[in-house]
C-alpha cells in the first residue's frame, strides 16, 4: 500500500477512515526523516489494513503547529480515531514493529474509559 498525503483538508476524514492510522511528521530537508520514510513505505506494504499517511511540515505548518510537532520526524498513531501514540526519531523496522503490535493489542474499551475519567476530573469542581 502506499502512504497518503496527509493535510488540513482530509486529515479529519483519513483519522476516520480505518481502524489505525499513522502519521508521519516529515520534511524534505531533514536527514532522520529520509532514512526513516524507506521503514515508514515497507511498514504501509506489510499492513495493508493500516492507513499511512504522510504530513509535509513545511507545507502543512498550521497542521505541524496543532499537532504541536518540536522534532522531525515525528511519528503519531491513532486508533479508532483517538490519538494512541505520538514520538519524535527515526525508528527502525523493529521499533516500527513494536509500535503497530502495540497499537493492536490496545484495549480501546478501557482507553476511552481512561479518557472519560480524565475528562471528568478536568471538569470537577475544585
């Protein structure tokens, strides 16, 4: 499978489209996201049922800003439309590996509980 460019316009409908989908915060200019990009294209071969999506920085700088991106490459999962997982650095295929294994072994029941709580908690009154 191929990646996706990701941008302002369909990064809402690409979140939503498959279960997993993982954005890769990259730059034409950056070294690491260079040797990083060929592990991101072999990882998107191998999980087909997985969205890969691309993110230029320098031409998406508004969507680099939200997403509050320091450091390329920058390597973020979301999974059933919540944001899982979010790392700067160049992985490599194992680290990738691990990182998917991970994600699909997620219990997304107890992760929006989590989230439900924090929620509450941020919303109690003091």
């Amino acid at each position: 499978m191929t990646t996706l460019t990701v941008t302002g316009d369909n990064l809402r409908d690409t979140i939503s489209r498959t279960d997993i989908v993982i954005l890769d915060f990259w730059a034409a200019w950056c070294g690491p996201c260079r040797t990083f990009a060929p592990v991101f294209e072999k990882a998107s071969d191998t999980h087909s049922d997985i969205t890969f999506g691309k993110v230029d920085t320098e031409s998406e700088r508004e969507l680099a800003a939200g997403f509050q991106i320091r450091s390329i490459p920058t390597l973020m999962v979301f999974r059933g439309g919540i944001g899982v997982f979010s790392q700067p650095g160049a992985l490599n295929d194992a680290q990738l590996e691990q990182v998917i294994t991970s994600v699909r072994a997620l219990d997304m029941a107890e992760v929006r509980e989590q989230l439900r709580r924090r929620s509450e908690s941020a919303h109690a009154p003091s």
